[in-house]
C-alpha cells in the first residue's frame, strides 16, 4: 500500500530534529516512533495517531477520524484521521503532537 508521501513529510518538518524519533516502514505505510514506541504514521493518505485507551472516545468523537483497523479488529488506542481533517497546518500539529506526548508517557524500548 503506498501512502501520502506530501503527508509524511508535513509530519518530518513537524518532529523536526528531535533524536528521539526514528522512522519505520509499517502498517503498509510509515510510522514515526519516539524512543521506540510509535507516535503518529501515515497510512494511505491518512494519518495515524497513537492516543492511547483512555483518549480513543474523545478522538473518535473529532471530525474526520475512525478507529485503526487493519484485521478487522479495531486497535483502542489508535485512530486514523482522514487527510481533509489534517489539511490545515494546526490541525495536524494538533495531532501529531497528542500522538508523540503518548509515546513520551511509555517506556522507552
């Protein structure tokens, strides 16, 4: 599966130099990981954002997102916003940084 490559890079100048963060091909798209533990990824021309369980009501509940499902199973935790949700520069700011503060809350592995 190709994903949106104009997003990926959106989400690189967003983490900016961070060493902290690293990039990995997965999912079918690209996951960008804080000290191991994924953060946000681009999956087809959505993105991918790690909330964790106790945020994946209040974020399913925000325009343009559905839950992370890739085996028919949806993962709590994970949701997918949809391109047009993260067009505006804030929004995906938004997002991306909900995603990398719940990466920094884990362990790092």
């Amino acid at each position: 599966m190709a994903f949106d490559e104009g997003l990926a890079e959106r989400v690189r100048a967003r983490l900016g130099t961070d060493p902290g963060i690293t990039e990995k091909r997965m999912f079918g798209g690209l996951a960008f990981l804080y000290q191991g533990n994924m953060a946000v990824g681009v999956t087809g021309d959505g993105l991918m954002v790690r909330v964790g369980p106790d945020a994946t009501e209040a974020a399913l509940a925000r325009p343009g997102t559905r839950p992370f499902d890739l085996t028919g199973h949806p993962m709590r935790g994970w949701v997918v916003v949809a391109s047009s949700a993260v067009s505006e520069d804030e929004a995906l700011a938004g997002w991306i940084d909900q995603g990398h503060a719940f990466a920094a809350s884990l362990p790092p592995k």
